[in-house]
C-alpha cells in the first residue's frame, strides 16, 4: 500500500515518518518539504524560455536565482558560467570531507518549454498553483522540479548523517539551453572538463512509469531531424497547360513517403537495423511486468489514435523504448488555402524525424537517409537532403551494472516497494555526457509521463518529489561502499 500523507507541522506535503527510525532520511525530508515547495514556486515565477530571445535575461535570472539558493544552502563552489554563446548554466561543487570518496556529477537544467497556447492554461504558466498534491506551472516537472528535488536531497543526506559535507564529492551542471537541443553542450564540456570530471553521472530529467509503479531508467533514445525537398521547376504552373508533361514534386515525394515503411512498419532506410542492439531478456522481463492499459495509453499519451500500431514481435512499450522509428513530421507543398488553386507545385517538401536506439549514429543514419533519396528521386527532379544539426545520439547503461543496482535499492527504500528497470522514448543529452565525461551514466527522477511537460498545464506530484530527494539521499550515503574511482 503506499505509504499514507499527513498535512501536519512536518510539512504539507510530508509522508508519515511514525516508526521510521531507520530511514533518517525520510524525516529529514519530511521536516524540509514545505520550505522546498515555497523556493521551487519562486523559482517557477521566472519565465526562463531559452528557445526565445525575448526571454534571455530570464534565462540569466534563472541561473541567479539557483546559485543564490545553492550558497544559502551551504555550497562552498558556485559559478555561473555565462561567457560564451550558450545560454547561463550554473556549476556547483561540494568535496566529500573524505578525498577518496567518489564524485557524482548531477546533471539537469533550468530552461523551460514555450507555453503557447496560452489560452489552453488553466493558471497563468508561471504563477504557480498548488492543487491536492501536484504543483502546477511551466518547469513544475521539466525540469526545475527535479533540480530543487536534489538541492533537497543534498540537504536532507546532511541532516540525516550529521555530516558537514555530503559522503560523496557533489557537482551540479545545470544547463539552460537543453529545450533547444543543447546546441552548445560540447563547447562547455570541452571548455569545463577539469570543473566536471567525475566517477559518475546522475541524470535527471527522467520520469517514473507511473504513479504506483516506480522505474529506474537505464536509457533513452537518440533523435535525428531532417528534411527532404523535391524541386520540378521554378515556379507553380498551369495544371491544365502543363499536367501530364512533367513530373509533380508532389506526387513524386508521396511515394517516397510511401516507400519508408514497408508492410509491416520497418523503416526502409538501407542498412538501418544493423547496428541495432536489441534489449536484453532481463530488461524485457521487467518491461513485461510493468502496468500498462493500452487504451488509457492511447487516450492520454497517443493523443487519441484509435489503435497502437507497429513492428511484429514487439510490445507498445518496447516499441517506444527500444526500437528505432522514422516518423513524418509534416508535409507541404502547393497550395493549401480554401477553394482549389489547379497548380502543378515548384517544389514539396517533408519533414522527418528519427527516433535511434543503441547503438546507431545520426551520422550514419543521415548517410542512410541521403542515399534513400537518391534512390527514390525519379528523373526531372532535384532533391535536397537536409538535417537540423548533427543529432542526439542515443544511450543505454546495462541494467546488470553497480551503479544502477545502487540506484534501484536507494529508490526501493524511498518508495517501500519493488523498482523495476525502464526506458525512455525521448532523447536528451545522456550520450553526449557519458562520451566526454567517460563515465557511467546513471537515471534519478521522480517525475511521471503524463505531467504534460511540452503542453499547457505542465504539473508535478510533489509526494514524488520528496520521493526522489529522498532516494538521491539514500544513494549519498551508499555510494562511497558501491562506486570504486
């Protein structure tokens, strides 16, 4: 049974710590809450949208506002790092009073999604509003939330041992450009490597599989963006004077379309599926054992299709975690306005998106995806191939290693019950992390699917939260007898 909440004097969002004598951090937790809802609204109230240039100053007030928290909250080493063409993220440090203790780098970030429409928020986006137990506002759960969740943690892992510094050295990166794709992660990576360098990275923008079913996250897909135009000529022409003489970009890239799939919805791309590593029996086991209703997944996370579809042989969640996809993201081309316009169209134009798992490259994908073209562009039309950047490569970490088995027993004392292992559809900069850190890559959420985090009225479950901070400061206190250097 979960465990029963209490609106007492130990916070309005605390759980019950009666009996609770051997998780300290509980308590610790629980005496904290309220304070920690109050500073994460205040955070919230600043409209830190990193995608648009009007909000740039928000996005610096952002970063402010954390490093203010992080020094009242005893962090000896602050910086924001702002020089450069990427958005301020904020570093912090705090040394394990032990130098041999392990480092753990805890990655997040602090920009938000747009709101629009805004007419569809039931409160203003960023004046904050408790409703029962979820706090409601733009960066609620992506990802202010779960950043607040382990400045909460750190103070909790203190409270809890008596300790005057954490048992493990603590870094935080928090990026604020991440809802833009992390366009300039590298460059600050490349520029900061001695400030990271660490034994492991704690990720953080992740989320539970449900409520009553708590995950850990062992990996997330990639994502490859592009574009593919067919040319005829310069300019719409008579479709009376000119139709059935020459070819119809149009005509010609719906075939295309067409062809990128065959029958059974495999993606047709040449040589797509060779490097795919298929998950193992043990992941698929827990996969299997997860609650899932099919058609409340379709009401609210498959924005109301009629019907699950996909590659034979594989459930709806493998299909969303574990197998690569290419989805048309949109088509345009002639004329669209009202009434009929009888053209024969200059040019057509698709969008696509990949989604990748590992171990496939964008790079090699966006190879795959020029040579298709090639081979489906017919005579009397000129293609063109583009791809927004170089693509997010895909991550996953073995559900078999250490440190996930640390996390999950850390996440199974927070929340009294068994933890499975999950992944992600999404994509995020895990990979890019792992391969200049060199180091393993570990999940800690606590956030849940449908908090409608790219969508108006984006919430959190706050029992959740503490849920999480309590787990990070279980995993404090465990790492240095689980993580060697």
């Amino acid at each position: 049974m979960p465990t029963p909440r209490r609106r007492d004097r130990a916070g309005l969002f605390s759980t019950s710590v009666a009996g609770d004598s051997h998780h300290p951090e509980r308590a610790a937790v629980a005496a904290l809450s309220d304070s920690f809802v109050a500073g994460l609204r205040e955070w919230i109230k600043i409209p830190s949208i990193g995608v648009d240039p009007a909000h740039r100053a928000d996005v610096q007030r952002s970063a402010e506002w954390l490093a203010a928290a992080l020094r009242e909250d005893g962090w000896p080493e602050i910086e924001i790092w702002d020089h450069g063409p990427a958005l301020p993220a904020v570093f912090a440090c705090w040394p394990a009073e032990d130098p041999e203790a392990p480092t753990v780098l805890v990655y997040g970030h602090h920009d938000v999604q747009p709101v629009d429409p805004v007419e569809r928020w039931r409160h203003p986006p960023f004046e904050p509003v408790i409703s029962g137990d979820e706090l409601h506002g733009r960066g609620a759960s992506d990802d202010k939330g779960q950043v607040a969740m382990h400045l909460l943690a750190v103070k909790a892992h203190l409270a809890a041992t008596g300790q005057n510094a954490p048992s493990v050295t603590l870094k935080l990166f928090v990026e604020g450009e991440e809802e833009s794709g992390s366009p300039h992660l590298r460059k600050l990576l490349e520029d900061h490597k001695n400030d990271l360098g660490c034994d492991l990275v704690v990720f953080t923008d992740t989320a539970l599989h449900e409520r009553e079913a708590p995950t850990v996250n062992i990996g997330q897909r990639g994502v490859l963006g592009g574009e593919i135009t067919f040319f005829g000529g310069t300019d719409d022409v008579h479709s009376g004077r000119a139709g059935g003489a020459i070819p119809n970009p149009a005509t010609a890239l719906a075939k295309l379309i067409a062809a990128l799939h065959d029958e059974n919805g495999r993606v047709q791309l040449p040589g797509f599926y060779d490097d795919v590593r298929e998950p193992s029996e043990r992941e698929r086991q827990d996969y299997a054992a997860l609650p899932f209703d099919e058609q409340k997944w379709l009401a609210h996370n498959g924005g109301g299709a009629q019907a699950v579809a996909g590659e034979p042989g594989y459930t709806t969640l493998e299909r969303i975690w574990v197998r690569p996809t290419a989805e048309i993201n949109g088509i345009q081309s002639g004329y669209t306005g009202p009434g009929l316009k009888t053209i024969i169209p200059a040019s057509a134009t698709a969008k696509i998106s990949f989604r990748l798992v590992p171990d496939q490259l964008p790079e090699n994908v966006a190879d795959q995806l020029k040579e298709f073209a090639a081979k489906h562009t017919p005579p009397g039309i000129r293609a063109e191939v583009g791809f927004r950047g170089e693509g997010v490569p895909p991550y996953a970490i073995s559900p078999d290693h250490p440190a996930n088995a640390t996390v999950r027993e850390a996440m199974e004392l927070a929340f009294d019950r068994p933890v499975r292992f999950a992944r992600a559809g999404g994509s995020g900069p895990a990979a890019v992390l792992q391969a200049w850190l060199g180091v393993p890559l570990v999940y800690l959420g606590a956030t849940l699917p449908d908090d409608r985090v790219h969508a108006p009225n984006e919430r959190v479950v706050v029992p959740l939260l503490l849920k999480g901070a309590e787990a990070a400061a279980h995993l404090w206190r465990m790492l240095p007898e689980r993580l060697t250097r």
